[in-house]
C-alpha cells in the first residue's frame, strides 16, 4: 500500500511468540495488498480495473467487502466518499500514478472523466460475489478505505489468538484495546495540521476503538500561485477549497474511520459537522484562520469521550 507499519503487543497470551505475531500480521497485510492494492499491477483490484466487461466480474470476499463498506459511506454522505473518482485525483496530479508536473485538467477533460466516474456506476452482488461496471472505463481505488481495513484484519486475528492488549498502526490508521506497555489506556496524539512541523493538538485515549485524520496541511500544490488541495470532491470534481484543514473521526472500525475522515474533509466544516451530528460520529474539525490566529475547532458531542488534557 506504500505505506509502512507499527504495531505494539503488551502482553499475549502464553504460548504465543513474537514470531507468532509476526506472522500473523505478515498473513493479514499479504491478503489485502494480493486483493486492494494498487501499487502492485497483479493485484486483484489492478485486474478489475484493466477489465472492460461491463459483465458481473467474480470477485473475492476481501474486494467485495471493501467496496460494500465503500459504498455504505458514500450513501450516507451523498457522494463525498467515492472509490471511482481515482482518474480525476490523477488528473489533478494526486496520487500514486500522476504525474505531477501536468498542467490542471481543463473542463473538457473533466467532463470526459467523469463519465466514468460515480459511485452509481458500480454494481455489487453479494451471492456469489461479484462487480458489475455500468461503463467499462470505470476503475476503482480504495486507497481511502484499504489501510483501516488492514488494520481491523490484523486486530481481528489478534483477538481470536486471544490478544486483549494491542495498538496496530498502519498509514496513520490506528487501533487500540486495553493498556499499553505503561500500564494505562494508550494514549494517541491528533497532529497540529502544520506542514513541515509535528506537534500534538489533542490527545484521545482509546480501548476498544479507531482514530483516523484526514487533512490538507502535507499533500498539496502550488499552482500558479494558488494552493491546490489533494482532497477532491466527487461530486464536482475539484479539489475542495473551504477552510477546512483537518478531521479526525474516532469509530470503533479503523475502516469507517478512515472512511468517514475522508467524506467528512470533502464535506467542509458545515456540511460536514451536520453530516457528523446526523450520523452519530465522533469527530474533531479544525479550520485555518481567515488571517491570523489559532486553528478554529469544533467537535462533535461524541468526540469529548476520548478527548483527554493535552499536557
């Protein structure tokens, strides 16, 4: 995924050995890239895309699910979180395949992109599995949602060998259950959205459950003049320019978080926090100032739970 990994076990059960662990989590993160990973040209996702049949296309319970979890986001945020809309990252110069010295597409380019691109135009069928392109040039990239699947696959193996004591990190994706290796809940920072610069800007202690941030403050660029977001809108097919620099979701699926982080950062601050309150997340916004002065942030009643003092 292009990406790398951190994971922390604080006590396991006995007859369980670090090489257990590792190979526990070497199986979960084969499994995803061999199925979601579009870094690897012979993964199944990569197949599926190089396909033209507009035919129900097999495909595994691994794809399937991801696209389901997919798609249960972008109904319940009108689109803002969709897993067709890679060509048009690609055409803004975002991405792992863009080239980044193009020039900005024109409307005429866009307009043709986009033909292919909604979440409208993927059909899923759960028995037996399979995907269904509406337009054959449709691809899929589920590069928003794959890291927090990995994460949950690699708790979920730990909780069957009977691990109560874990943190798993993998792209900035993080879950959590039990103590840490100090004896109390693990504590995880949320990033001051400050390009070039890390320092925490709030502190959240979770067991149990999944933080995920999305933000605009690294991956940008600069064109004539202008800063150019990478997080684009589906549903116009731009990059988003409100004020909006940063959403942390916690939720207790590191997929839904990562999910959900993405649609809420597309959304902007109002749209998004009404789309937060009506869906019942815990989530954290913070805004750039119109000038000077601090980050505006605003969160969701849910969000205060895991919210600890920031020492």
């Amino acid at each position: 995924m292009g990406t790398t990994y951190d994971v922390t076990v604080t006590n396991s059960p006995d007859g369980i050995r670090r090489s257990d662990l590792e190979s526990t989590i070497d199986a979960a993160l084969a499994d995803i890239n061999r199925h979601l990973s579009t870094y690897d040209p012979s993964s199944e996702i990569s197949r599926f895309n190089l396909n033209p049949s507009t035919d129900w296309i097999p495909v595994s319970a691994v794809l399937l699910d991801a696209v389901m979890q997919s798609a249960q986001v972008s109904l319940a945020t009108d689109g803002a979180f969709d897993i067709t809309v890679g060509p048009i990252v690609k055409a803004w110069g975002f991405g792992s395949a863009a080239d980044v010295a193009a020039e900005p597409p024109d409307n005429e380019q866009i307009e043709r992109l986009r033909a292919a691109v909604g979440h409208d135009k993927l059909e899923v069928r759960i028995d037996p599995p399979a995907l269904r392109k509406i337009v054959p040039a449709v691809q899929i990239d589920v590069d928003g949602i794959a890291p927090g699947i990995a994460v949950d696959r690699i708790a979920e193996r730990f909780e069957a060998l009977g691990i109560r004591d874990y943190l798993v990190e993998l792209g900035g994706e993080v879950r959590a259950r039990g103590l840490s290796p100090s004896g109390r809940g693990w504590r995880v920072a949320v990033e001051a959205p400050v390009a070039g610069e890390r320092r925490p800007f709030a502190l959240l202690e979770l067991d149990g459950f999944a933080v995920s941030t999305s933000g605009d403050y690294r991956d940008y660029r600069e064109t004539a003049g202008r800063r150019v977001s990478h997080t684009i809108d589906p549903r116009t097919a731009a990059p988003v320019t409100h004020r909006l620099t940063s959403v942390t979701v916690v939720h207790a699926s590191a997929a839904m978080a990562d999910a959900y982080s993405t649609a809420l950062m597309v959304l902007g601050p109002d749209e998004g926090m009404a789309a937060a309150r009506r869906l019942g997340l815990a989530a954290l916004f913070i805004e750039r100032p119109q000038g000077e002065g601090p980050f505006i942030e605003s969160q969701t009643p849910g969000f205060a739970r895991f919210r600890r003092p920031l020492l």
